[in-house]
C-alpha cells in the first residue's frame, strides 16, 4: 500500500508540468499558447478529486496537442491557412462549416474530412477550443458578463456555454471571473 501524496503535491506537480509545456509550446509556436491561459494552480485547487484532476489534465494537455497540431497543418497548408484565418477573424458569434468552406471553396463533407486528416482534429472541437480561451481572456476583466459572453461567443443559452466551459477549465464561467478578479486583487 502506498498512501496518496498531500494534495499541495499534486497541485503543484500538475503546475509544474503544465507551466513547462506552455513554456516549451510558446518556444515552438513562437507566442503563447492560446488552448489554456487561466490560473493553474487555482484551478488545480479547485478540483475536489483525483478524478477531477486528471480530467482536467487531459482537457489542457489534449488543447495544447491540438494547438501544436493546428500550428503544423497551418503551416504546411495553405487551405487550412486559409480557414483558420477566417475562423479567427469570424470568432464572435455563431461560426457556420457552410460559410467557411465557402471561403475555402470546399463541399461541406470534403472540408470536414480535409480538416481532420490534416489537423488530426475535429472541426467543432477546435471551434470550442478556441472560443474557450477566448472567454478565459475576456473573464479576467469585471466588466465582461459572462451571460452576454455566451451571446457574443454565439451560444443560444448560457447554460450550454457554461458547460463548455466548465469542461474545459474545471470552473463555471462566473466562477473562474470571480476567482480570477479576487485572487488578481
């Protein structure tokens, strides 16, 4: 039988190791990683369990692995250039498959085919990663109600938003903006 370490140890292992990837990420991609900007520690702290924990993990390593693999096909191709682009600049509000493989001048079924085989990626799970971190940066700021982020990320209801959201980050929406703002203070 080996007991389980204190929590501090683990929080702090799991910060260790997700700091350096980020470190190390930020050197590959050339800027920060966007897939998780938040507080580790405070999000480790808030977890209850172990199984807490190593959800949450996975939710952060699996964003920084796609966005490595997001970085690779990018740069490698100019379609999926093309399309991140106009996902990025398209960010706010609801992003339709339709309007960008317009844009890209694909069939609907050929361009979710072509995203995944080239960034080892779905198309709506990279969408979500991306409107997460957005919604982690804008939360950092009082002013920004995270009812009226949902509407302005292009969800229907908060409560799909905050679900997202709490996946990804082991917080609610109005959670995270409250822990950030007072432990930021």
């Amino acid at each position: 039988y080996i007991p389980n370490p204190p929590p501090n140890y683990i929080y702090s292992m799991c910060n260790y190791l997700i700091i350096n990837l980020k470190h190390s990420l930020s050197q590959h991609l050339g800027k920060s990683p966007a897939s998780y900007t938040g507080d580790t520690y405070l999000a480790l702290q808030n977890l209850e369990s172990m199984n807490d924990i190593h959800e949450w993990m996975y939710e952060i390593l699996t964003g920084f692995l796609h966005e490595l693999q997001i970085s690779r096909a990018t740069r490698s191709d100019p379609l999926i250039e093309k399309a991140i682009s106009y996902i990025q600049e398209n960010m706010l509000g609801k992003i339709h498959m339709e309007d960008i493989c317009s844009h890209v001048g694909l069939s609907k079924s050929y361009f979710s085919t072509y995203f995944k085989n080239k960034t080892k990626l779905n198309f709506r799970d990279y969408i979500l990663d991306l409107k997460i971190s957005y919604a982690q940066e804008q939360l950092k700021f009082p002013e920004h109600n995270p009812s009226e982020l949902a509407i302005l990320l292009g969800y229907e209801d908060y409560r799909s938003f905050s679900r997202a959201f709490k996946l990804r980050t082991g917080f609610t929406p109005s959670d995270y903006q409250k822990k950030y703002i007072q432990d930021g203070n």
